[in-house]
C-alpha cells in the first residue's frame, strides 16, 4: 500500500479526533464561562477554534469578548464568523446589532437587511432592526419591527429559561462616596446637580444607593449642562459615545467604570411646569419621552464628608410623582415606560415598551416582560399584540405580578401646537448666601 493510500485511510480518523478534541475543549470553556471564569474560557474556546473552526464556535467567542466590552476582538469573531457562513442570520443579526452601537449604520444596515432577507419572520433580526431605526430617528418603523419582532417571538415562544444571575455592577460603599463627592465637586463649581431617579429613592428609601441599581442619576438645569459636562471631564469623568439622545448624557468613571446619567430639566415658559425627557435632534418633538414635574426647588445639605451640596427640598414628593407608592418597593417597576408623570406615551416611549418586553423576555426574565407588557398595554389600551403577550407571558410567569390598584395612566395629550420649552437660564452663584433655590426661568 502506498503512503498516499495509508495517508487516505488514516485521514478521516485523524479529522475525527481534532474534531473530538475541539468540542471537549469548548464544552470546558463553556463550563467556565458559566462559572464567570472569562479568560479561561476565552483560551479554551481559542484552542477549539484552532483545531476545528467553524462559524458557531467564532460566533460564540465573539458572543463572550461582546459580554466583557472588548468590542473589537468581539467584532472581529462575529465577522469571521459571517466568511465561514455567509447566511448565518444569527450571526449576521449580532454583529448587525454590535455595530449599531457602534455608530456604524451603514454597516449595521447591511448586515441586518441580509438577516432579514433570509429569514422575515426572524423576530431577532426584526428587533435589531427596530433598535437601529430608532437610533436614526425612525421611530414609526421602529415601532413597526419591534411590534414585528414580538409577534414572531409569540407566534414560536421558547420555553423560558433561567433569567441571568444578578450581577452586582459596582462596589456600593465605593459608589456611594464617588457619588456624593461628584454632588459636591459639582455644587462647588456653580452647578445645581441634585441626586434624583433611582439614586434619589435608594437614598430616601434604603438610606443609600439601591443594592440592584446599575448607574447612578443626577438631574440639573438644562442650561448648565454643558458646564457640568466639563466640570466632570476634569475629574475622572468621559462621556459614553454611544448614545443618540442630546437628553439625558451619560458618562462613565474611568476608575470604577461607574455611570452617571445627567437629566437636564427645563422649564415651559407657558405653563411654568417643569420638564425633562429623553430628547434627539432628529425627531419632532411630540415624540419625545417626556415626564412633567411641579416647581423644583433645591436645598443646600452636607455631605457625610461634610462636603456641601445640592439636594431636593421635598424628596418624597418628588419621588410620589414618579412611582406612585415609591416607599413599596417594586422590582418589575421601569421608571422609562411605567413613571406615573409621563406626559404622553409618545412613539419614543413605544421603541423603549417595545423594546424592553422582548429584550426580558428573550433573557428568561418574565415577570419583568408581563409587568412591562401589562403597563404598556395600560397605554395602549385594546392592543391585540399585547394582550395576547399578555396572556401568554402570565401562563409562564413564575409568579404573575398585579399592577398596583392607585396607578393613573391617565395622560395630557400634546396640544396641536407642540409645547415651546425654554432652557433654564439661570445664574446662580456657586456659593450662594441663600439656602435654597428655585429652578424657575425668567422671561
């Protein structure tokens, strides 16, 4: 027998080992995956890859270099991934997804029209979709492929599995003291940034930030938005790049990878009633997510580092406009679509329900989905879509929630001519002699 013939017969056998060798290899680094072992799994998952490449195992490790925001290597898989299969809708969708973020939407385009064209009813591919054409303003459509992205996941539900284990984003001791340090940095430069959202129940609430809470949430006027931008930069602060909104900012803490949503409120010279919202350029503005608030009026505090600062002078009021019975805390609640001062459920406020449902859903975290299907469906009353998601959401829910008996969802309609809202342009002192402020502005 020729070495050649020899070579012939002891090929296939040999390619059946390094295949063999190659899924030992990623089940361990999928094991250590769960376990939160990432660099482990990461090399597992590499040498699996050298001995048997395939799209799924590139997809999966760029899956994983996503999960621990090392984009780049993340996106590099992802497209590996797409020269292996060239019709992967999976894989198409995610990088599709990852470059959304990424503020590449001709790319995100692209990748995600290709996912859709090989697969309509992919409810994946319609949901990225959705989130890219509401990054471009394109909130009609938006809509339309989130609703479509829902009833295709309705129309083939996978049984739930377990949601993801809570991850505890920040050191809470560490937090708190960056937190009330930057209050003070801030208050120190001229600007009247006080503790308000989730940052200001977890303080009036629990005596301190909120054990599940992933950022922490300043509000300001609006006019002095642009300076506390700077005033953070200088002090260890960068601003996120990836958001599309002009309203809310976010920035991350260099040191401890925390972030800061900043909310900038203004004034309607008309009514005198406070606003603030989730603003894009792009958009006309009776589609904006916007809250309504009486009169903010701020008190000087210190500190527990005796630092002074900025606080609200009636926290608890403030909070009851938001949540309703805020001192019952309600782990479903989502202040985006569920506060109780929205003043319309606008098309920006549909892509964020939308949205929300299926990414819990598609999670395993059910009762979040049915608790956020249930408020929308509050909104959109007669919807047949969220009624059926409704009905199937509660057959699997651990345990159904029940939306609280005084909840209004009752909402002001936008007159026909939008609302003319002025900045705050206010000029107070960085240490003023008065104890208290009111943001109100002056025509």
């Amino acid at each position: 027998m020729s070495k050649r013939q020899k070579a012939s017969q002891q090929g296939a056998p040999f390619k059946s080992g390094k295949q063999s060798a190659a899924n030992t290899y990623a089940q361990k680094a999928r094991k250590h995956y769960s376990q939160g072992e990432f660099d482990r799994a990461i090399k597992l998952l590499k040498q699996a890859i050298a001995l048997a490449p395939t799209s799924a195992l590139h997809r999966e490790l760029g899956q994983w270099f996503l999960k621990i925001k090392r984009q780049k290597e993340g996106i590099q898989h992802l497209e590996t991934a797409i020269k292996f299969d060239t019709n992967s809708v999976i894989a198409l969708t995610e990088l599709g997804q990852e470059y959304t973020k990424q503020n590449n939407p001709e790319r995100a385009h692209s990748l995600i029209e290709k996912a859709l064209s090989l697969s309509e009813e992919h409810p994946a591919a319609h949901f990225a979709y959705g989130n890219l054409l509401q990054k471009q303003g394109d909130l009609p459509n938006a809509v339309k492929h989130l609703r479509a992205a829902l009833k295709f996941k309705l129309a083939n539900p996978v049984n739930p599995g377990e949601p993801p284990a809570p991850t505890h984003g920040f050191n809470k001791a560490e937090t708190e003291e960056l937190m009330w340090s930057t209050l003070s940095v801030l208050a120190r430069s001229g600007i009247h940034a006080f503790a308000s959202y989730g940052t200001l129940l977890g303080i009036i609430r629990e005596g301190g930030l909120l054990p599940f809470d992933k950022d922490i949430d300043f509000g300001l006027p609006h006019s002095e938005m642009d300076r506390a931008a700077e005033c953070l930069k200088n002090n260890g602060w960068v601003e996120a790049g990836n958001s599309f909104l002009i309203n809310p900012r976010a920035f991350v803490h260099l040191l401890t990878g925390v972030t800061l949503d900043l909310s900038g409120f203004v004034v309607d010279s008309k009514t005198g009633e406070t606003f603030t919202g989730f603003w894009m350029t792009s958009i006309p503005y009776e589609w904006a997510r916007n809250t309504r608030y009486d009169e903010i009026r701020l008190r000087k505090r210190l500190s527990p580092a005796n630092d002074p600062l900025w606080e609200l002078e009636n926290p608890e009021a403030w909070l009851e406009s938001i949540y309703g019975d805020w001192r019952t805390p309600d782990p479903d609640f989502d202040t985006v679509i569920a506060a109780k001062n929205l003043y319309s459920f606008s098309l920006l406020t549909q892509t964020y329900a939308f949205a929300r449902i299926y990414s819990k859903w598609q999670n395993g975290q059910i009762r979040k989905a049915l608790a956020l299907a249930r408020h929308t469906q509050r909104h959109l009353s007669g919807d047949r879509l969220l009624s059926d998601i409704e009905a199937y959401l509660s057959s699997v829910a651990p345990k159904a929630p029940a939306l609280r008996d005084n909840e209004d969802v009752s909402l002001q309609s936008y007159d026909s001519e939008p609302i003319s809202l002025k900045l705050i342009d206010t000029d107070f002192a960085a240490e003023s002699e008065n104890d208290t402020e009111t943001l109100r502005f002056d025509s």
